[in-house]
C-alpha cells in the first residue's frame, strides 16, 4: 500500500476530499487542486457547497480568480453528500472544534465527520485530521470509529495521521501554502505517505513526528505560548495602569534588545478559534491524568477576565465626565478578532459589548469588515458607516480592532468626546488630548 500510494501521489493520481469547508478547508482545498489534484469538498451547509460549485469566493485567504479557475476547470467541487468519499484517496477533516457551555472541548463535529467518512473509506485511503484538539483524539477518538464504521485494519488497510492546520487569516506573508506542516501518523508508513503529500501540495517544510500525539501536542503547545505570554501582558497592563506607566512604550522598549524577548502586545481579551480555546483543551485532558496546568489556567483566567477589565476602565472614563456606564452611548469600533480581516469567531469585542450592554449601556458598533455578526442566535447589525455626527452623539468610543483599512483615525480623534482605545490603533495620531490607552 505504501509504495502504491507514494505512486499515485507522484503521478497526481490522487483524489482529494477535505470535510469543512471553512477558513482552514476551503485553503487547503484550493491548493490541493492548484498542485494538480482533483478535489472535492464536503460541507453539512448547502450554502457553502453552492458558493464553491459557482466559483463564488467566501474567504478571505482565498484568491477569488482561483477559485473560479479551478471549479470551471473540473479540479475543484463540493457536496454536503458523504458517499462520493468512496471516491476519494486522500481525506483531511477540517472541522470547528469549540468548546462547550461549561468549557470543555466540544469534539461532536469531528466525531461525526469521521463517522460520516467511515462509511465509505475504501482500502488504500489517507485520513488526516487537522482540527485543533486535545492530545489523544486521533488515536483513541477517530481510529477506533474508522476501523468499526468500514471494517478496514488502520496501517494495513488505510492510514491515519494528524496534522495540525496553521492558519493564520490575513497574513500577508504565511499562508497555506508557504507554511511550514507538522505530520504525525499512526505508524511510520503513514507519515511518510502523507508527509509525502503535503510536501507535493505545499512550499513549506513538513517536519515529521513519531505520532499523532506529538503532533497534537505540539498544535496545543503552539497557542497556549502565545495564551500564556499574552496573559502575562495583560497582567502586566492592569499593573502598569496603577502605576501610570505606559506599558506600549515598555514594550517598545523591550523590543530593541535582539535576543531572548517576543513582544508580545495586550488586549481587551483572545479571539481566533486557537488561542482562547487551546489551553482548555489541554487542561481538560490533563485532568484524565490527575494534574493541573497552574501556569496554563492563571494566564486564562487573566486573559478571560479581559473584557470585563475594559468595561470597569471605560467606566471610570465615563465617571471623569460626571457620566455612569448605565444610560451612556458607547461606540465600539471593530469587532474582527483581528485587524483588516472579517473573522470575528471568539472576538473579544463581542464580549466587550456584552458586558458593555449588562450594565446598561447603549452600544453601536461599526466595522468595515463585518457589517453584522452572529452571536447565541442573535444577530447584531453594525453601523453602516462612520460619520462625524455618530461619533459626536456618543459619550464614549472604545477601539476594540486594531483595524489599518476602512478607519479614519484623525477623523474619529477629531469628533469624539473621548477615546478608549485598547489596542493602540491611534499611536501615529499627534492630537491625544482625548485619547487613553489600556
């Protein structure tokens, strides 16, 4: 199996199926078909499905000629249908991995794929899972459902590996298909095989790991660094404010030593579907083993605490102008968990405006990015533009989206009564005579 695959890998033989077509599937979809290889996609939403098979572009890292090219050439399809996996050789599981009401890790979508793919495995398939998860959900989750669902024998019949998405939205300079892949399958063969893959898909390194859960691992290690180090940021900020210290102009300063510091910048909280929710994978599963992650939880209870932390520090703004947070009008301005993207999954701006509305306060929010977002089934419409008379009508404007495009940030300076701005968006404006940073 091994050498036949390696083969049809070679010759462009393969078939390529990828489950989930979202920020992370529909990229990967697109290369695989770019390097030659026919690609369908699955979705369980017939609006995503239909988008693809138009050519209709919904993501931002995606090309919208590419995507076009390939579906009008044949090399690239989508179906919510799950029997056409009988056809495919190669099958990436790129599903949402959320957490739950009680915050612990919510693996029904990759279950359930899996489920839906064990159906129809044929002998001499790949299956790799790219969905951030807890260390052990390959092994003990998947391999077992595709063994039982198909009847096949995994390392003889087909293989199994996991290789960790790094996907970054809006990044100019890595994007799927320059940055580097890890790849850990279950059994030597299968990560040579699928290693083999990516490396005829993708420009940057693939590094291979003895196993599934050193990949899974090294996925979790990633984002709770970078979880950690910005929890200690934000402590540090709330310190910095008591002290009247400017911790962005600490930073800077840090910055110029060229060894042995990342800056690392703070926040009104963690948005992106990784970094909030990685840790609580990895503490939920170390609790199987009777340990708990001290450093890890610390860092999340700091950087979860965030939002709120925005609200208190924009109240006592508020009260410099005899002015309470309940009954104040509050312009929130950007809701991207990120500049200059549409993505706001997990966006801390959303739960700033949550706590904002919990004490009365009335808020409008404007982005150029994303005119209106879904949160626990409710629809919030922002602004649809940003004129001098709205920013003048409110008591206080709160940047919350370090946004570079579709903001004019003299203008906003120039007719607010006051700005809090949390992700110092404003640090080129000269006028900062109301203007306060977090």
């Amino acid at each position: 199996m091994k050498q036949t695959l390696l083969n049809k890998i070679n010759s462009k033989q393969i078939i390529v199926g990828v489950v989930g077509l979202g920020y992370v599937g529909l990229p990967l979809a697109v290369e695989k078909a770019k390097a030659g290889y026919k690609t369908i996609g699955f979705d369980v939403q017939n609006a995503k499905v239909d988008m693809v098979n138009q050519g209709i572009n919904y993501i931002g890292d995606v090309v919208d000629s590419e995507l076009k090219d390939l579906v009008e050439n044949g090399l690239l399809s989508a179906t919510c249908d799950f029997s056409f996996v009988k056809d495919v050789d190669f099958i990436a599981i790129a599903v949402p991995t959320p957490l739950d009401e009680y915050q612990q890790p919510d693996i029904s979508y990759v279950r359930d794929s899996t489920i839906a793919v064990a159906k129809y495995i044929k002998k001499g398939s790949m299956v790799v899972l790219e969905s951030t998860t807890y260390p052990g959900t390959t092994e003990e989750l998947m391999l077992p459902i595709l063994e039982q669902g198909s009847g096949l024998k995994c390392g003889e019949d087909f293989y199994l590996a996991f290789s960790p998405e790094r996907v970054d939205p809006g990044n100019l300079i890595y994007q799927t298909k320059n940055t580097p892949k890890v790849v850990g399958g279950v059994g030597k063969d299968a990560t040579e095989v699928i290693a083999a893959m990516y490396r005829n898909v993708l420009e940057g390194e693939v590094f291979e790991a003895s196993s599934p859960r050193i990949a899974e691992m090294e996925k979790i290690l990633e984002n709770t660094y970078r979880n950690v180090n910005i929890g200690l940021i934000n402590e540090l900020t709330m310190l910095c404010n008591k002290m009247d210290i400017n911790i962005w102009e600490v930073i800077e300063a840090a910055k110029t030593k060229p060894f042995g510091f990342t800056p690392f910048y703070p926040g009104p909280g963690l948005g992106g579907h990784c970094i909030p929710l990685d840790p609580y994978y990895l503490s939920w599963k170390a609790r199987e083993y009777g340990f708990h992650t001290s450093m890890i939880e610390a860092s999340m209870m700091v950087n979860d605490r965030m939002p709120e932390y925005t609200v208190e520090r924009a109240g006592k703004i508020l009260n410099r102008f005899k002015k309470a947070l309940n009954g104040s009008k509050v312009l929130i301005l950007g809701v991207a968990y990120k500049g200059d993207i549409d993505d706001y999954r997990e966006s801390p701006a959303i739960k700033v405006i949550e706590e904002f509305e919990k004490v009365g306060s009335e808020v409008e929010y404007y982005d150029p990015f994303v005119k209106e977002y879904q949160d626990r089934g409710h629809t919030k419409k922002g602004l649809s533009e940003l004129t001098a008379e709205i920013i003048q009508n409110v008591d206080l404007v709160v940047i919350t989206t370090n946004h570079t495009r579709g903001i004019d940030y003299n203008f906003v300076q120039q007719n607010a009564k006051y700005i809090f701005d949390t992700k110092n968006a404003m640090k080129d404006i000269l006028n900062r005579e109301n203007v306060e940073l977090l």
